[in-house]
C-alpha cells in the first residue's frame, strides 16, 4: 500500500467502515509513514471534537414538551 492509497482510504478507516484485511493494511502503512500516520491522528482529532460537539448538543436538548405528544 502506498500513500496515495491510504489518502483515499483515510475517512473510512478512521470511521472503521474498511474490512478487516484493508484495515490492518492501512494501520501498518501509517505506522511507518509520518505524513500517513499524522493525517490519521488529524482526521481522529476532528471526528473526536465534532462526536463530543453532537453529544454536547444533544445533552443541552428538551424533549419533555415531545414526549406529550408522542
């Protein structure tokens, strides 16, 4: 596997959506690539602030008047 590879594979792989084999492939390109490597530890840095982001939202949300109506 080779950079370009990894670059199209990166939001799936930090999303886990790749089959298991690709997976591995791709976790062993970035761990001995830096740029690869570094790109993943970016793209995992902003699905963690935006999960944490969502979650806060939804925590902050009032469906009491919902539930009424349901």
């Amino acid at each position: 596997m080779i950079c370009g590879d990894v670059t199209q594979l990166l939001d799936a792989f930090v999303d886990g959506e790749l089959p298991g084999p690709m997976l591995l492939e791709v976790a062993r390109h970035a761990a001995s690539c830096p740029p690869c490597d570094a790109a993943v530890r970016s793209l995992e840095a902003v699905r963690g602030a935006v999960e944490r982001t969502v979650r806060a939202a939804a925590d902050r949300l009032d469906l009491g008047p919902v539930w009424p109506a349901v």
